[in-house]
C-alpha cells in the first residue's frame, strides 16, 4: 500500500516497507482498541459507568458517542494495514474477529436494507460489477 505509517519515535514510512512483525503489532494494536470501543458501545460495563461518575464531563451517552467515533477513525486507519497484510499472506483473523466481537456474516433478522443518503454522487452499485468504476470496465491495462 502507498499510505505512510508513522512509528512512535516519528519515523515515517510507507506500510509496504514495513517488516511483518511491524506490520502484525501495528495491526493487533488497532484490534485491541477497537476491542475497546465496541466494548463501551456494546457492553455498558461498570467500569464505564465509573468514568462517568467521577469525571464530571463524561456521561454513559457521552461515553458511547465518543467510542463510535473513535471507532470508525480505527477502522479507517486499519484498512491500508489489513490490505497489506492480505497481499503479503498474514493471517490476523483471529485477531480481527476479537477486534470486532464476531466471527461471520452478519445476520439480517429485521430485513433491514442500507439506502445511499439522497444527494451522495454514488451509485446503486450491483453485484455483477456493471459499474463504470469496476476494475472490469478498464479494459487491458
């Protein structure tokens, strides 16, 4: 991947340069607070719940609004990272099925559909890829 990982000491580089023992810590680290946030969304445990009692500016609610957008930055970051790590033959699953609390697809049990928001340039795509921005749709390149 081109995206740059920068170390803890500052050091800059791209995930394709990074080592697979890097790579791998890089990865389990953002499991593990990803882990944490699906916790507090999904979990209201009494440690959170004292968060919110001794620190006046935190509440339950505050608490889980904060942790659903910590993790989706996480899960954004990790994506140039899994995507590396797939192209390299590193298996994490183990790792990201913890992360993310499952281990397959998740069941629809109220036939709920995701609808694209109105005014979003993006289309309905299809799974036969008949979209223009397929890789199919590129020719011989």
């Amino acid at each position: 991947m081109f995206e740059t990982h920068t170390s803890k000491d500052g050091i800059t580089v791209l995930i394709c340069q990074m080592d697979d023992k890097h790579l791998s810590n890089t990865i389990r680290a953002y499991c593990r607070e990803i882990e944490k946030c699906r916790k507090v969304v999904t979990q209201p445990s009494v440690e959170n719940q004292m968060i919110a009692i001794f620190n006046s500016s935190y509440s339950q609610g505050n608490l889980k609004e904060q942790a659903v957008k910590q993790l989706k930055i996480y899960h954004e970051r990790l994506q140039p990272y899994l995507g590396e790590a797939l192209l390299r033959g590193l298996n994490l699953s183990k790792e990201l099925k913890i992360a993310y609390g499952r281990i397959g697809q998740v069941i629809n049990t109220f036939n709920i559909t995701l609808e694209l928001i109105e005014g979003d340039d993006d289309h309905d795509y299809e799974d036969n890829y008949s979209h223009p921005g397929h890789p199919s749709h590129y020719g011989d390149r």
